[in-house]
C-alpha cells in the first residue's frame, strides 16, 4: 500500500535534520494502520514518520507541510507483489 501523503521539511529546520533536505518531498509512513500525523510523543507534540531513501524517520510534524500525493507520483510507484 503506497502512501497517500508526502511531507516536506520546513527551510527554518533544516539544523534540527541534518540528513533531510529541504528540497526534498518524502513519503508519510504510518506510525500505526491508518494513522500519519495524528500520534502525540510525551511532551504533547504532534508527530508523523517519513520515509527516507535509507529508513524511516520520526519527526515533529509542525516541522514540515504536507501535501497529497501527485497523481503522476503514484503511476509511478511500483507494484507491491502481496
């Protein structure tokens, strides 16, 4: 099942990431089915998970803009065999 949201890191944070660009839209994983940025860490911060090119991430959400999925993105996924 590919992701139906991307994020994208805010330039003010790009300190707080070092490993994420700011140029760059990334997937939203679920942090559990069905859920992407609705979780909350202990200090009452939203946060989401993305997918980078060499894991996964947990990051704060109010740190990125999210964005749907272009559809032309999607087309290109590939085809996950089940």
């Amino acid at each position: 099942m590919s992701s139906q949201m991307q994020a994208r890191l805010k330039p003010e944070h790009t300190l707080r990431y070092p490993r994420l660009s700011a140029n760059m839209w990334y997937d939203v994983s679920p942090i559990f089915p069905g859920v992407t940025t609705r979780r909350v860490d202990i200090f009452g911060r939203r946060i989401t998970r993305i997918r980078t090119s060499r894991d996964y991430e947990t990051v704060q959400a109010a740190h990125f803009e999210f964005r749907e999925r272009p559809v032309e993105e999607e087309l290109r996924q590939p085809a996950v065999a089940m």
